[in-house]
C-alpha cells in the first residue's frame, strides 16, 4: 500500500523554519524552530506552533513572544515525544575558539512521517563527533547554517554534509547584512 505524507517545510529567514506535519485523520503538528527578532535586520515571522524549538539563547533565535499559540517549548539537550513527533536535542559547541564565549547550541532531529530532520542550529564545529553522529543517526533532510563568523561556512559545511550524509540539505543562516 502507498503512503502519502504532507509534511510542509517552511523557510521564515535566519534559522527559522515552520514545519507541519501530518499526524493522519485532519490532525496535525505544527513545529517552529528558532524564530528571531526584528533587530536582525529581517521581519520576525508571526507563527503558530505546538511546538517551539530553541537551539540557544541569543536574540537571532530565541523571540518566544512572536509565535502564537501555547507552544511545548523545548530549549535544550533530551528526548521528547510531543503530538506523536519525537525530538531528540544534542549538545553541541557554538564557539570555534573554544573558550566558551558564545555559550552551547542544541541540535535537534525531529522524526515525524517516516522521515527524519535535523537542524544543526548554530552550529560552529567544523566537524562533528562520534557521539553527535550516532544520536543524529540517518537523516533524510537536513538544515544547515552556511553563513560563516558566527557558524560554520558554506566550504566547511560541506564536510558537516559528508559526515550525515542526507538525502536533502536545506542551507541556512546566510550572512545578511
């Protein structure tokens, strides 16, 4: 028998993705990640969510205010099960130097219709490890910063892509003025 899935993939700017997924019978989940603030020099989206994703603190992803609805908020490392998605956050650095100055970032994947996302966040390693590699697990599409100086490039998210290896890559956090 053949499965029809509508899972939608919304692109908002920065990091900030919609994603709505079919849980069958009319019912459905609607996942936001990382909504940012106006201050980034783009509009802060107005969404609804169930759920609400943050990957760290910072104002060009954390504008909890600007999504609608009562969100299950999830801000860090862990596994969730919500509305029939499941969710795993793993830790990850946000600081290239590795003196801690920028704080930590969550990755998320997120699996819903027999498919398996992962948002890297803001992620700044130029590679991951073992450990993130095996809690990622196989993915079918995958979000990825691109921007450089406060996350990976577009050149070394290439190596991030090689590591995964995803059947679709989504770039994002291009460097805007």
């Amino acid at each position: 028998m053949l499965k029809f899935f509508i899972m939608q993939i919304f692109w908002k700017g920065q990091a900030c993705f919609q994603i709505i997924v079919n849980l069958g019978k009319g019912d459905q989940a609607k996942i936001v990640i990382d909504p940012f603030f106006d201050a980034i020099g783009l509009k802060s989206p107005r969404l609804e969510a169930d759920i609400l994703l943050i990957t760290h603190g910072h104002y060009n992803r954390n504008n909890k205010k600007s999504v609608l609805g009562n969100p299950f908020l999830i801000e860090g490392p862990g596994e969730y099960e919500v509305k029939g998605v499941y969710i795993e956050g793993i830790h990850s650095g946000h600081d290239l130097k590795k003196s801690g100055g920028r704080g930590e970032t969550t990755i998320y994947t997120i699996e819903a219709e027999e498919i398996k996302l992962c948002h890297l966040g803001d992620l700044s390693q130029r590679e991951l490890t073992e450990e993130q590699l095996d809690k990622i697990g196989d993915i079918d599409i995958l979000m990825i910063p691109i921007g450089g100086t406060f996350t990976i490039s577009a050149k070394e998210a290439i190596k991030i892509m090689s590591q995964i290896e995803p059947k679709i890559t989504i770039p994002m956090h291009y460097r805007i003025p």
